[in-house]
C-alpha cells in the first residue's frame, strides 16, 4: 500500500501514450523535418549556417575543416551528433542537390554517381555568397533570437533572407505523418514573381505562371508536360513527369548511340547504368550492345551503344519507360507558417515571402532609426560644447572627479546625461577646425537619414519599393539560366509517333533469322534478271519468306503450335541487304519445339474484318480480326491444329471474298467465304479442300479485287500469270484442278500470288538470290500450261518464297536489262 503522500497517479496508457507521441511528434515537424516558409531553411541547416558565420568563413576568407565546423554546431546548437550534422553540411555543397549551393566545399563531396563523401576531417569548407545574404541582417534586431539547448548562448529563431531560399532551393523532409517536397526554382524567374506580386497582390496561380515555367532542377532534364505544375501552383500538391536529356549519334557502319548528358532530379547515376545493365541481361532491352559512363570535367556523357540495325529512337523510348530516366517528382508545398505546418500554393509561398521581407525592412528600419536617433542625440551634445568650448574646458578642470564634471555639464548647458558623458570621453583632436567642420557634416546627414527612416515607417508603398529594390538586386548577383526545359507531355505519345512511316522488306530464313530492310534497296529489274543477293546465310540455311509491311504495322506470328505472337515492325532489326538478320527467338517468348510458322502484318485491328488461316492438310479456320487485338507476352491461341497439320497461311478478309487454295503439285480450288463459318481463337475450322495422295496447301489467295491475275511460281524458276476469272468458283472441300503443271521443268509450285500490271513482285531463292521485277512483264498464260523463266537459277538453287510489292506512282527506278545491283 501507499500512503497518501505518495506522487504516484493513475492514468490511462493509452493517454499518456497519445500524449507522448503528440509531443514526439511536434519536436520533429517543428524541430527537425521541415522548412520554415520565411527563410527555407530546417533548423539543422539553420545553425549549421551560423555556427559558420560565427567562425567568420565569409567568401572571401579561408576555410576550415568540416570537423571544426560540424563539432560547434553540434557543441552550440545541435546536440545530435557530429554525424548527423556533416551529411546536412555536405548536401548543401553539392551543386547535384542544391540549385542555389549555400556552403562552399574543398575536398571530397561526393558525386552524382553515389560515392560518399571524404571523412570530414579531410573537407574544408565555408559560406557562400547566397549564405551572406541570409544572415546579412542579423545584427539590426531584424529577427528574433532564442537560447540555445543548454542556454549558453543564442541562436536566431530565422534568418533575415533578402534570398527566396525556400522557393529557389526548395526542401525535402520526411515528419511524422506528413511530409515535404517542394521543387527548386529559378532565382530569375522567382524574384520577377516577386516584383509582379508586390505590384499586383491579387495576382493568382494563372498569373504567376507567365513569370515561373515551373521547377528549375540543379540537374536539368526535360518536364514532360505543364499540367502538374498547373496542380502545385493552385493547390500546392502536384505531380511532374521528370525526364533526363538524350540525343542520338550517328556513328559510321550505320552505328547509332545514345548521349544521356543530364538525368532527372536525385537520381544516382551509378544506379542508371546498372538498371540499364539489368535490363539487357534480362533481355528487356536486347538492342543495346554497350554501357559507357564517360562523363568527366566537360560534364555528363553517359554512351548507350545501339546494336547496328536497330532504331535508336525505339532506344530511347525504352529506356525512358523501364528506367529511372524518366520518373515523377512529387510537388507537396507543406511549410511551417507561425509554427503550424500548411500545405501553399505558389501566390501564398510567394506572399509569404513578401510579408516576411516587409516585417525584417520595418524592424530594420526601427533599428536604424533607433541608432540614427541616438547619434544625432550625441552630435547635438558635440555641437552645443563646440559651441561653447572655453567654458566646458574651465569646467571640467574646476570638478574635483568625473562625476561632479558630468554634474556641472549637465547642468551649465542643460545636457543629458548620456550627451555629457560623451563630451567628456571626447578626444583633443575634434576640437580642430576640420574636426569641428565633419560634426557639423555629419549631424546634417545623420538629420536627413532620420526623415528618410521616420519616412519609410509612415509609408508601406515606401517599404514595398524597398523590397523591390533588393529582390531586383538579388537577381543581378545570383540569377541565371534555365536548366530545366518544358517540354510537351508525351504521356498518350506512342512510340509510332516518333517513327517515320515507311515500307520495309521483311525476310525470315528458313533458321528464323528475320531482318527489315527499306523497299528502296531493291531497284525494279527485267524479267529472266539474275538478282542480287539478298542476305549472307550459313550454308544449310536459306530465306523462306518474304513481305512488305510499314514500320508501323504489326507482325502477327503464327507458330506450329496454333499460338499467335506480336512485334511491330519497327522493333523488327533492321540490316543492310547482305546481313544475316536476328533470330525470332531471340524476340518471341516460344516454348521448346515451337516454331514459326506463318505471319501477317496488321495495320489495325478492325471489328469488320476476319482472319483466314489455311493449313497443310486442307483445313480453312475464319476468325475475327479483334480477337487478336490484345497481345500477350506468352502470346495466344490461334488455331487448333490436327496431328501432323500445320499453317502454310494467313490473310485478312472482310467476309465478302472468294479464297483460293493452291496445292504443291499445281491444283487449286475457289469456294466463297460464306462457306466458313466465323469461330472462335481456339477452334479447328472446316476443310477448304481435298488433297491427293502426296499432296499438301501451298497458298491460299483472299480474292479482292477485280482484273486481276494469279501469278503461279514453282521452284525452278518458272511462273506464268492466269486471269483470276479462269479460275471458276466450285465449293468449299472438293479436289479442285490444275493451275500449273509441274513438269520436270518446272517442279513443285511454290506460290500462288493475285497480281496486277501496276505491282511488282520479288522472288528469294534458297541460296538468298533476290530478284525484284515489274509484274507486267510477265506473260498470261490459260491454265494447265507451263509458263516462262522469271528467274535464272544456279544448278543447286531452288526458288522458296515471293511476295507482291505494289508499284509506287513516283518510283522511278530504271528498268535494266541482266545487271545486277
């Protein structure tokens, strides 16, 4: 038991818990993480600051080392380690973090790239010009003063900043339940605003905005887009899309490489470079061949080689979306304002600042005033002994101590107390003419700087204009340059857009090595032309197939095992002619034993139209085209394929046409589309026609248009072209009949295409011979005949794939006969 006198209380825990973290709480938002809206500085960069102007490190001095520095500040005013305060000196020696640096670093600081600073036994260091400014006005009773922890000495409660640290510099901090980010400005574009403020107070958000573009980062870098500055500048809360700045260099071999000489806000650029290095390795990114950091005293120059034949464009755009080389910076203006935390927009944090500057101009002014006063107190006093010289020297020499002659002064000639003191403990020499002659001088302007102080008190326009004046001249010292662009937001921006539209070969070997090459390479060439060759393979290896497609198309590839797979053309590598290509493994996420087995370029996927699929053994599969619209990135089931069976090919219809079948042994059969009925991705689909012994689908031809020809060409070289009409239309599963015959001559037929005058056509071999050639060169012919050489083929050279390239109404390539190009 306890007896009452016991100092033991019952409380709630949980009230004296709630209590203890309120407490916590407001130490740290009042005392550690936050910036004060008036100077912009927390508390530990505060006395940081002045412990080094009491050291006296001004500019023009020398430095000190950072321990001497960092153990006064925690010995005086900071009792949390010198630790804890070198790292908050060295940020604001950084020229990476600080837009408008206020310390002055000698030694090792760190780097961008994350490498810690030196031990602060080794760094040196002192104030900045910006620093002077902030304590400028320390000593003229501007601000108010408050004991120190352990109440030794006194530290100022603000510092009496003509510089808008706060909005210039901006701050981070992390408190109990909120936290800071406030983005940095431009000191020309911020002291402008001021001056624009002052003039016109009502001036919004809307108005601040034709003087601040937004945030100025130390760093440079691109802000994608004006709408998060709109959000900060009207509510204080917004969220700016930060990109780094690229350029793409051209190098010989047709080599490109990307430049990234600055990068967003507090990113470690040693970080970048091994995200980037992931990336690669986990083959996110395979156009990248190399990583270089050759950044040095010229600045920042960080060297992304790009695989030769890839679209450093396409880079670029990949990196910005995997990368920390594009990423948000959040804007949360949350200040202390009389103590109290606020979230401001930019017209409060602005008027904030004016208000502050009007309370140091007239507590400044009251100072000068006070001391300008008392001056001229004393020189009235100077004056009035001058005045009557002889009589204060008798006087003085008849008192018997300094007492009784500051009694006989103050009564002799009714002077204060202070005034007669002063005469006493004044020097022979002012009694000189020239002394005399400088009293009076000086009596006159101290009067006339009393009128002007006693003026700006009684007037706030007066004070205004002050203030004006010296954000004007804070501007001339510290202004400079933008580093940080606005740029448009590319957020709804695809890659497309920033891709030229363009016609490409597309060729794929029968080892699945595909390339893109522009349509131009290949110029027009006579019928029975040699060619000219078209990719350098290995020797078991040859090109299987070839199409056009624009850059901007998709590529649909359809494998032996029914899935379907995308890419666009544009992430296609693109080679010269004679290159070998890159594996389309090494771009499709197939399983072990899938290949590639058919493929079709898309340009949009349209709810009118249908994809028709036609396999080996006869089988025709009708699909809608918007079932394949959604890619996946293990792809999607496209057909259901028999035992054995396999796609030969795939086309788009609007569910109007005929389709054509064409066999390798030089049948064909016509039926119309109506006789397929629509299913779904994972079907099997109908016969289209019934094969002979021996026998298997080559082709199929979606039937478009009118007055065309059917161009069949078989693996010898030999091809002939057949008015469509020839072909009668029978029904969907019966045998058909023959198209072509292929003879010993000809051999297998290898193609059936529907061609028109106006097109061309290019014929790959299986040695990679490619012959382009203009398709009205080519002779109709009935049915059931054998045609005519289209290409002259070595001994051991077989003719594999053809494709249809629509002739361009400026194309003016000169048709010569037997040359190669």
């Amino acid at each position: 038991m306890f007896d009452e006198s016991s100092k033991i209380v019952n409380i709630e825990i949980e009230d004296q818990l709630k209590k203890s973290y309120m407490e916590y709480s407001m130490s740290v938002i009042v005392s550690r993480a936050l910036p004060d809206v008036r100077d912009g500085l927390k508390p530990s960069q505060r006395r940081i600051l002045y412990a080094m102007e009491q050291l006296n490190l001004r500019p023009g001095g020398g430095f000190r080392k950072c321990a001497k520095i960092a153990g006064d500040t925690s010995g005086n005013f900071h009792p949390h380690g010198e630790q804890v305060v070198y790292p908050t000196l060295v940020r604001m020696a950084q020229p990476w973090n600080m837009r408008y640096m206020l310390v002055n670093g000698q030694g090792n600081f760190g780097s961008i790239d994350g490498d810690p600073p030196a031990a602060m036994r080794y760094t040196e260091a002192k104030l900045q010009k910006t620093s002077v400014e902030l304590m400028d006005e320390l000593g003229e009773e501007t601000v108010n003063f408050k004991f120190n922890y352990d109440e030794t000495q006194q530290e100022p409660e603000v510092f009496p900043t003509k510089i808008p640290n706060l909005l210039v510099n901006g701050s981070s901090g992390i408190a109990v339940g909120m936290a800071t980010s406030m983005a940095p400005h431009n000191m020309n574009e911020i002291c402008d605003a001021i001056i624009a403020k002052v003039d016109n107070p009502e001036l919004d958000a809307k108005g601040l905005r034709a003087y601040i573009k937004g945030p100025d980062f130390p760093t440079g870098g691109v802000i994608a887009g004006t709408a998060g500055i709109d959000d900060y500048f009207a509510t204080g809360r917004g969220k700016i899309r930060l990109k780094g700045k690229a350029f793409i260099e051209n190098k010989s071999n047709n080599i490109q490489q990307i430049i990234i000489h600055e990068i967003p806000y507090q990113l470690n650029k040693t970080l970048l470079i091994e995200k980037i290095a992931s990336l690669v390795k986990e083959k996110k990114i395979e156009d990248i061949s190399d990583v270089r950091d050759e950044s040095g005293r010229q600045g920042m120059r960080l060297v992304v080689k790009v695989k030769k034949g890839f679209n450093a464009d396409v880079v670029l755009n990949k990196l910005y979306k995997y990368t920390q080389l594009q990423q948000t910076f959040s804007v949360i203006n949350l200040a202390l304002v009389d103590g109290e935390p606020k979230v401001l927009n930019m017209p409060e944090l602005v008027q904030n600042f004016i208000d502050f500057r009007h309370n140091v101009v007239e507590r400044r002014t009251q100072y000068r005033l006070k001391n300008a006063k008392h001056k001229l107190h004393l020189l009235e006093g100077y004056r009035i002994a001058l005045d009557n010289i002889d009589e204060v020297i008798a006087t003085i020499r008849a008192s018997a101590n300094n007492v009784q002659a500051q009694e006989q002064l103050e009564s002799k000639f009714a002077l204060s107390a202070i005034q007669a003191k002063a005469i006493l403990e004044m020097r022979l020499q002012r009694l000189t003419g020239l002394e005399r002659e400088k009293i009076e001088n000086d009596y006159q302007a101290t009067l006339a700087l009393v009128k002007e102080l006693e003026g700006i008190l009684a007037d706030k326009d007066l004070r205004m204009t002050i203030i004006k004046e010296e954000t004007l001249e804070m501007k001339k010292k510290f202004g400079d340059e933008r580093r940080t662009e606005i740029g448009i937001d590319t957020a709804d921006m695809r890659i497309e857009d920033l891709i030229a539209k363009e016609d490409m070969v597309v060729t794929i070997s029968n080892e699945g090595y595909i390339k893109r090459i522009p349509v131009d390479t290949y110029r027009t060439q006579n019928r029975g032309g040699r060619g000219l060759s078209g990719s350098t393979l290995k020797d078991d290896d040859f090109i299987k197939n070839i199409f056009v497609a624009s850059t901007h198309d998709y590529i649909l590839f359809f494998s032996n095992f029914g899935k379907c797979y995308w890419q666009k053309v544009y992430d296609l590598p693109q080679g010269s002619r004679t290159a070998k290509g890159r594996p389309v493994v090494n771009l499709l996420p197939l399983q072990t034993g899938e290949k590639v087995q058919a493929f079709l370029n898309v340009s949009e996927f349209a709810e009118d139209k249908n994809i028709v699929m036609a396999t080996k053994d006869g089988i025709v599969k009708k699909s809608k085209l918007s079932d394949f619209s959604k890619p996946r990135t293990n792809g999607i089931i496209s057909i259901n394929l028999g035992q054995g069976d396999r796609l030969v090919d795939v086309d788009i219809s609007d569910g109007s046409n005929d389709i054509l079948l064409a066999t390798m042994n030089g049948y064909a059969n016509r039926f119309n589309e109506d006789e397929v009925r629509t299913v779904g991705r994972n079907s099997k689909g109908v016969r289209g026609i019934t094969l002979r012994d021996s026998d298997e689908v080559v082709a199929m031809i979606i039937l478009r248009r009118e007055n065309v020809t059917l161009l069949a060409v078989c693996e010898k070289g030999y091809g002939k072209r057949t008015n469509a009409d020839d072909y009668k239309t029978t029904r969907r599963a019966s045998k058909g009949y023959i198209t072509i015959k292929t003879s010993q001559r000809n051999g297998k037929l290898v193609k059936l295409l529907e061609v028109m005058d106006e097109d061309n056509i290019i014929i790959v071999t299986k040695n990679g011979i490619i012959n382009r050639q203009s398709v009205q060169k080519i002779s109709v012919f009935s049915k059931n005949t054998q045609g005519v050489c289209l290409i002259k083929l070595q001994e051991d050279d077989l003719v594999y794939d053809i494709t249809r390239i629509v002739q361009d109404e400026n194309d003016e390539a000169e048709v010569e006969q037997e040359q190669i190009f």
